[in-house]
C-alpha cells in the first residue's frame, strides 16, 4: 500500500511540474504575440441615416407584416455588374465611409462583385481595415510594406483590389480577371 502511493505522489508531481512547464512556456511565448485591438470607425450622419434606413422593410400597402431579416453585418447594397468585362463602367468607384479632421488619413470603401474592402488611406502608406467576401466568394490577403493586395475568387472568376504607397500616396486599384 506504501508502495503505491509513493508511486501515485512521484506520478503527480511529475504530472503537476509538466504542466507547470507546458503553461509557462505557452504563456511566455504568448505574451509575445499580442494584437492590438479592432478599431471602431465613426459613421458620418449622412452613412448613419443611410444604414438605419437600409436596414427597415420597405413600407407596404396592406397590414401583414412582412418577416423582417435575420441578424445582419450591414446593408445589403451590392448590385452585380451588367458585364465581367473591364471597363471603365464596370469598375467600382470608391465611396469615402468616414473622414475624421482629427485623423491624417481618409477611410475609403471599394464596393467589388466579390466583396467589400475598406483601406485608411494616409498621406505616405495606408492600412487594410475590413475586407468583407460576397456571399460564395473566398478571399485572400497579402501584406507587404509597400502594398496590400486583396483577392475575391469564385470559381474561375477573380477580383483584385490593390492598393500600392511606394513610390507617392498610396492609390488603390481594382481588377476583374
């Protein structure tokens, strides 16, 4: 009986000194890696009086009361394009979101067929912000220190949003291939 619970004590502290070890480890290597946190953007009047009439059913002649939507991460307010060819109607044209006089840079949105994607545009580089996919798209992101590059795809198709600061203020431009 003695035997076994030294057996059982040198299993728990040889068990309770791993995991002590494991934990530090983790924790050290951790702590290291910490992320600033997610920014909230202020909203114009004019985007916040949009948002909120976005988002109510349309009025309606009789008295039933139409379903309204589920839980939603904004306004639906993408159209498709008429055509996939690259023109220049067919290129989205960017819509400032938010312009704060205290902040150096400016917010832009680039509404695309395959999602949305937000930079904050500053005089010598500029910062991703949001990059949102469409329904049945997937996206990918690339980060260097002078661009950022965000791609929708959708089976053959694909739609690249760039946004290039090397060689003067950054400038954003967007591809249907």
């Amino acid at each position: 009986m003695r035997r076994g619970l030294v057996h059982v004590l040198a299993w728990l502290l040889a068990t309770g000194a791993a995991v002590t070890l494991s934990w530090w480890g983790v924790h050290t290597v951790m702590a290291g890696t910490a992320y600033d946190p997610p920014r909230a953007l202020p909203l114009t009047a004019a985007e916040a009086t949009a948002t909120s009439q976005d988002s109510r059913p349309p009025p309606s002649g009789n008295s039933v009361a139409s379903p309204s939507p589920g839980p939603s991460r904004g306004p639906a307010t993408r159209t498709p394009a008429p055509s996939r060819t690259p023109d220049a109607s067919a290129s989205p044209s960017p819509s400032a979101v938010s312009s704060s006089p205290a902040a150096s840079g400016t917010v832009k949105s680039y509404d695309t067929d395959g999602g949305r994607v937000v930079f904050d545009l500053r005089k010598t580089y500029a910062t991703l912000v949001s990059a949102t996919p469409g329904a049945g798209w997937s996206m990918q992101v690339w980060k260097t220190e002078a661009w950022i590059r965000v791609e929708f795809a959708s089976g053959a198709d694909r739609v690249s949003v760039f946004c290039t600061w090397h060689d003067g203020p950054p400038r954003v431009e967007v591809g249907t291939y």
